[in-house]
C-alpha cells in the first residue's frame, strides 16, 4: 500500500476524517485546541463545519491527510503552536519561546489502522510543518508504556509513536488522557 501525504485543502476530506454523521452534531471537528476555548465554545452544529471549511482556504491548511489511492484514510492536525491553545494551556507547558509547531491529533480511518499510517502521518505532518519554516515540531501524546489506550483518546498519539519518528521526550505535562499522563515530545528540524 502506497500512502500519499497530502496538505489537507479539499474540505470533504477533511470532514470525513473529523467531521459528524450529522452535519448539527456539536463534535469537535479537531477545534478544541486550535482556537480558543469561548469560540470553541460558541460554534455550534453546522457553524463549526463552516469554521474548518475556511481553515482548508487559508495559505497554511489545517493540517494534513493521508490517501491510499484518491481515498483518504487518514488526519493529522499540524499548527504553529503560536495560533493553538497550547501557547496558552496550563497543563502543557511552554518550554522555550522558539516558534514551534504542535502536532496533537492523530486519525486513520477503521479498516485502515495497523498498517503503518499513523507512522506515515507524523511524518508528512513534521515535512508539511519543515516546508512552512518550523524550526521544532512538538507532540503531547499519552506515555502509555505499551498499554491499550482507547480508541476515543488515541488521537494524541503514543510516545512511542513519536520516538519512532526521531521526536525526543522534552518536558512532563500536568495533562492526563485516558489514565495516562502526556508528555512533551519534540523535534528539531
């Protein structure tokens, strides 16, 4: 299987890797930390589809996608950390004031996982990040030590996911998902 990484610009896709059944569903649509929590908050059913359809528009997307073929399987969510809720979070702390990008959602569609494409994800996000000047990319994913972390919290990744892909262990967190603490994992580029 050949997977293709791709910026993630056609809105459709996007939607069927983030977006509800229902287009009124109030789900988060990879929002939660890309903008702030009061307009998060305010974006409701179909407005919040319209919020990502314009973040598709801008010079730098939301993020990127993974296709096998013309069929996309797969989301990450790739910002500078600057424009996220990550410069603000309390939880997460801000270890330097270089201008870092966060890579905090990682998603393969059913059938699709347990094939390598979250590996594939990383790394088109952290190219996608390099192509826009980022000097570091950061990551805040569960450290699970090789437990099962469910499907619903997978989203942050691993640490493992992430040490696979060069990223190194540079700060604990005060967040916890799923039971298990995150942790701040980054990447010079």
């Amino acid at each position: 299987m050949a997977i293709d990484i791709r910026p993630a610009t056609v809105f459709a896709h996007v939607a069927t890797m983030v977006g509800p059944k229902r287009p009124d569903a109030n789900v988060c649509w990879c929002l939660s930390y890309r903008i702030p929590s009061a307009d998060n908050r305010e974006l409701v059913g179909p407005a919040r589809g319209d919020r990502v359809r314009a973040l598709c528009r801008q010079t730098v997307p939301p993020g990127v996608l993974a296709y096998d073929g013309d069929e996309v399987v797969g989301w990450a969510a790739v910002h500078p950390r600057s424009d996220t809720s990550f410069a603000r979070n309390r939880k997460i702390p801000v270890i330097d004031d270089l201008d870092v990008w966060s890579l905090w959602c990682v998603r393969v569609r059913p059938g699709h996982r347990g094939s390598g494409i979250s590996h594939r994800l990383v790394e088109g996000a952290v190219a996608f990040a390099r192509d826009h000047g980022a000097p570091a990319v950061e990551a805040y994913p569960v450290d699970n030590r090789g437990a099962k972390v469910d499907l619903t919290m997978a989203y942050v990744g691993t640490r493992n996911l992430f040490e696979k892909a060069g990223f190194t262990h540079a700060a604990d967190t005060d967040s916890v998902l799923n039971g298990f603490p995150r942790v701040l994992m980054r990447l010079a580029l």
